[in-house]
C-alpha cells in the first residue's frame, strides 16, 4: 500500500512538473488569451445579475508606450530589471508592517504578480504562495524580463472587466496602448491596487496623489533594460 501510495505521489509530481515547464515554455512564444482571474471575475459578474464586461486585447511589447513600463515599475516595482523574481527589502518590510497592524502594499514583485496572474488563482494561503514561489523561479529562468512584462501588462487587470494595457488605454483614454503619455500610463498604473474601485479618469485625490508620485518617479528612471 505504501509503494502505490509512493508511485501515485511520484506521478503526481511528474505531471506538475511536466505541464508547468511545458506551459511556461508555450507561453514564453505565444499570446495568453485568458488568465483564472478573468473566468472568477466573469462569473462573479453574472452571479451578481451585473452584465458581462470581458475586455482583453493582446499586444506585443513593442506596441505599448515605454511610459506604461516606466510607470508600473515606478508603481509596482523599483526593482523589477534587477532582482531575481524576489524582493526580500520590500517582503520584510511588509512582514513588519502587517506585524504591526498597519494596512500597506505588500512585497509582491511584477514576476510574482505575473506568475499568479496568468497560473493561479486570487489567494493568501501558504499552499497557493508556495505556487506562486515555484512559478516564479520558473518564468524568471525561461521568460526573462522582457517578457514577463509583456504577459504582465496584458494580462493585469485594469478596470472593471478590462484586462490588459491595450483594453485599458482605450477604455480609459480612447488610444492604443503605444500612444500613452506619462500622465495617462501613471494614471493607469495609480489604480492597480484596486482597479475596481478607482478610475483612471475623473480620479479620486488619493489617485491623483499617486499618480502624479509616479510622474515623479517615472522621470528619474531611464528606458528600462531588460537584458542586464
């Protein structure tokens, strides 16, 4: 009974491992049409009797305003062209503050937003962080930076059934992705935390206070390298 047990388990991990790495390696060459976040919301939406708003539109790299990656960096991520997949400056600072009860943005890096965005699902258990560990480490080795910004900022939910940066310039601003200003991709960006409740335009002060941090920011950044 144990050896079944052993074997069962063994080609249980196998599979994981197999379908893991292969599907990184798919993505790593072809567009990701949808993401569990975008089913959950969707069902979400017709549970509440709401109606459905699916927007996605996926664009190269190449074809989003290098303003929109200087602001998400600025935004999400300082770090993001330098690090491994991980933060520990930003995951022990916010250890330290959720200790103390205060209520900040956690240490989650673009890469580990990306990888629970496009293979897992919304969460906080240690099972599910545990995934997102694993995911991590893996489109870091076979993506590389460049790409996991592009499946981030096609895949990041912008809005109330928009995904994507391509989706959201033009619910929020009626312009292709590659046509942003600093401004506009600061104010996309200023809404991440809750892009349900903010809007990108007519924005709350808060939102405009982040927003315009970000420009700040932004201008003290360079073109962002993504082969360093």
């Amino acid at each position: 009974m144990i050896r079944k047990i052993f074997k069962f388990v063994l080609k249980v991990i196998l599979w994981f491992l197999g379908l893991s790495i292969g599907s990184t390696i798919l993505f790593k060459f072809v567009p990701i049409p949808f993401t569990p976040l975008m089913f959950i919301r969707s069902y979400e939406q017709i549970a509440a009797g709401d109606q459905l708003v699916w927007k996605h539109d996926w664009v190269s790299i190449d074809n989003m305003s290098v303003n929109i990656q200087k602001a998400v960096i600025a935004s999400e991520d300082g770090k993001f062209t330098s690090h491994n997949g991980f933060d520990f400056d930003a995951i022990e600072k916010a250890y330290k503050n959720n200790q103390k009860g205060k209520r900040i943005k956690g240490g989650s890096t673009i890469t580990q937003q990306t990888a629970k965005n496009v293979f897992l699902w919304p969460g906080r258990s240690m099972v599910r962080k545990a995934f997102e560990a694993y995911f991590t480490l893996l489109i870091e080795v076979i993506w590389g930076k460049e790409r996991i910004m592009e499946v981030y900022l096609n895949s990041i939910e912008m809005g109330n059934g928009i995904y994507g940066i391509e989706a959201a310039s033009q619910h929020w601003f009626g312009k292709s992705a590659n046509k942003l200003t600093k401004k506009e991709a600061a104010a996309i960006a200023a809404i991440l935390p809750n892009p349900r409740k903010y809007k990108a335009t007519n924005s709350s002060n808060y939102i405009n206070r982040r927003k315009n941090a970000i420009v700040r920011q932004m201008n003290l950044y360079a073109n962002p390298d993504y082969n360093k």
